[in-house]
C-alpha cells in the first residue's frame, strides 16, 4: 500500500524535471500532471490581455541554451540544469569576449558550488546561471553563446478546481506553479494542494473549496480579474508554499491580522507549540499580497515550514529532491487538514433552553459527562462552557480560547447537545 509520504513525494519527484515558467508548454505540461488527480479546469489568458494594472506577457518557449569555448567544449548547458538559463531570455547566437559575457552571467559568491534561480519575466535581456566555481574557470578571451528560444504572443495557462459544499462560502487554496526545478518552492506545495483537494473531495464538507494552480503574481492577477463575483464568496484562504523541508511549520498572518483563518491558524501553531513561528502581515512574499491588496481585502494567509528567503537553499539549486522531506509533506499536509477541520466545524450556537441551566441527567448528558470526569471527546465542564456561551454570537473558537477547553472536545460537546436539542445553529 502507498502510504501518504510516499504519494506526497511523488509528486514532487515527478513534476521536478520540468522546467516551469510563468508561461509555456513547462506549465501547460505541470498542469495536465494536477489534472491527473483532480478535475481540474485549466484557462488561456492571451498574451496582451489586460488584466488589473498588469498585461498578460507574451510567450516563452526554449528549445536549448549553452556557453562552449570557441573549441566546441560546453561550459554551461540549459539541457543539464533548467536553472542554467536566466527564465525569459530572448534568442542569442553569437561569439562574445569574456568581459561583455561577464554581465550576462548570475553566481552565488558565497554558495560556491550553488546555481542560482534568476528571471527577467518584463525586461528584454538574457542570461546564465552558474556555480561560482565555474564561473572563476572561464579565462578565455572570447565564448561561443547560444540561447534558443522565442518570446511571441501565445497565453498564460492556470488550472482551477471548485469542491462545492454545502454552502457557497468558500475557502480559496492558492499555490504558485511556475517555478522551474526547485523541489520546495513550490512543488511541495503543489503536491499537498493535490493530496488535500483529493481527500476533501472524498469526504463531505460543509464549505466550498477552490483551488488555484497559478503561475506567482500575474496569475493571480489574472484569476482575480476575471473572478471578481468569485472573491466576494471568498471566507478564507491559504496560500501554500515551502512546505517539504525539515523547518519547523509556520503561518504569516493575512492582511486583515486577525481573520478568522488567521485565528484558526494560530490556534493550531500555539496548540503544537509554535507560538513562535506565527508571522505578521508585509506587503511581500507569494500570492497573498495580490489578494490582499487593498481593493480585495481577502483573509488570505500563508502556510510554509521554513518562510521563503529564511533558508540557504531557496532559490538556488540546492533546492532539489533531497532538500525535501517525505515526512515533512505528510506533515505539512496534516496541519492543514487541522485548520480545515475548524473551518469545517467552527459554528455559531444558540441554546434553546438558556432561562438557567438545563436538565442534563434526564437527557443522557449529565452520567454521560461523568460529572466533571472524562468521558469520550469532552467532560463535564467542557459541556458547561458551550451551554453557557451558546448565546447567538460567540462561535466554538470563541469557546475554545476562554475556556481552554481544546476545539476537538468544544466542538464534540456541542454536536452532543445539538443532538439532545439543546442548541440549534445560527445562520
């Protein structure tokens, strides 16, 4: 039997070879992958199109790219590393003296034996990645350059799936797909996406889920352009990234601070003692900046282990397949099932009996408490606390925080007392 890290790290594996851009046949093909495990709806957004205060660019498509001495021996090679090529270099084929190469060339000083992840989605140029090492060997006065690629009107892909609940209140799931072969940014987020958006469509669930596969900032851009009677369903969100390696998890705030997935999550990093590890809101980082930009507003957060840019090997390609943990993926895909299992069972109650305190015993909940001790998923008190705080406006959270009480037991206490008719749901 498969187990879930290894589904998890299959994705991962898989998908690592592409080579991702913001545009392409690397994403189309990413995206066709998503939509072999969930009924995914993938999009064309033409090149030109605009979409808020941005345009979709033009189409990027590479074929090969190489440094050789003029003796023919390769120096770089786009066919060894997709990270060699700086994302979005325009066409070149020709003989240049090492001192106009020198500009068109990207290493990491201090990260030697590194090759760093570099783009010019917008500004018309081109050039290499390489490990420092190689680059302090090029001492020859002229090299041989050859990037093969166009840059032509074509479109932006992005892939969508709606899980509809029973309500049409939804909880948006965003993960970037455009890098190229960096395992925890963002394929690990990818395949949680995936095994996620499986086990909620195998199970019922009160709210509606959207997920959103989508090439960093302009397809977000692009999905919030054209889905504007979409966010205003939106209740909560999650934007994934960097959720394979070893770190410890963590949760950066959306940009209200203090929305309820902001609570949720907070609630589940304090509850497994990572109080420290709950980040404020900055206007940088991944997709929740565009959906919290001032006119959508959207209590969207982030969830990551280790946030993007704290670890020595974001954006380089020490970011590889064993960077990322199977172990670390199950259990970032388990923190996420815990908040959505309070998005799923946060409710508003009403007791319908709150003229003093109800007659439990006669109605099974008293002898079922155990007076005070632990019986099945809550006690005494636990039943106490909902009774009395199921006043029309304080919802299970709310219960939870002043009581102590844990979500789990607040939540199993109020299902008994619903099912005695003793409260009933507020709209």
């Amino acid at each position: 039997m498969v187990t879930i890290e290894q589904k998890l790290y299959g994705h991962v594996e898989a998908l690592f070879p592409i080579c991702r851009s913001i545009t392409g046949d690397g994403l189309r093909k990413t995206l066709r992958y998503i939509g072999k495990f969930l009924n995914l709806d993938i999009h064309e957004v033409a090149s030109g199109t605009p979409v808020l205060d941005w345009a979709v660019p033009p189409e990027w498509t590479v074929r090969g790219a190489e440094i050789r001495t003029l003796a023919g021996e390769p120096i770089v090679s786009f066919a060894d590393s997709n990270l060699h090529l700086v994302q979005y270099s325009e066409p070149v084929d020709t003989v240049l003296p090492r001192a106009e190469l020198e500009p068109h060339l990207h290493s990491l000083p201090n990260q030697p034996d590194l090759v760093p992840y570099r783009t010019s989605y917008y500004n018309r140029t081109w050039g290499f990645c390489l490990a420092h090492t190689t680059r302090q060997r090029l001492v020859d006065a002229a090299y041989r350059v050859t990037v093969d690629t166009t840059i032509e009107p074509g479109s932006l892909s992005y892939g969508e799936v709606l899980l509809p609940g029973e309500t049409d209140d939804e909880v948006l799931i965003s993960a970037h797909s455009c890098h190229p072969s960096l395992a925890n940014d963002n394929l690990s987020a990818i395949a949680v996406a995936i095994e996620l958006a499986r086990h909620l469509a195998e199970h019922p669930h009160r709210i509606s889920y959207r997920f959103l596969f989508a090439p960093g900032t302009i397809g977000a851009i692009c999905w919030l352009h054209f889905n504007r009677d979409v966010v205003a369903r939106i209740r909560h969100g999650l934007v994934l990234t960097c959720l394979g390696d070893e770190g410890k998890p963590s949760y950066k705030r959306s940009c209200r601070g203090n929305a309820l997935i902001d609570r949720y999550a907070a609630y589940v990093l304090r509850d497994e003692g990572l109080a420290d590890r709950l980040l404020p809101f900055d206007p940088t980082g991944y997709d929740e900046r565009q959906y919290g930009s001032p006119g959508f507003n959207l209590p969207v957060g982030r969830l990551s282990r280790s946030p993007g840019g704290t670890f020595p090997e974001y954006h380089t390609s020490a970011d590889n397949l064993d960077f990322v943990k199977p172990h670390a993926l199950a259990d970032s895909l388990r923190l996420t099932l815990r908040i959505i299992h309070m998005i799923e069972h946060d409710r508003v109650w009403l007791n319908t009996s709150p003229y003093g305190e109800p007659q439990l015993g006669r109605r099974g909940l008293y002898n079922a408490a155990g007076q005070g001790r632990s019986a099945g998923d809550f006690d005494q008190l636990t039943l106490m606390w909902v009774l009395n705080r199921s006043n029309g406006s304080d919802s299970l959270l709310d219960i939870a925080e002043r009581s102590g009480k844990p979500f789990s037991s607040v939540v199993a206490a109020a299902q008994r007392l619903r099912d005695a008719g003793l409260l009933t749901a507020v709209p």
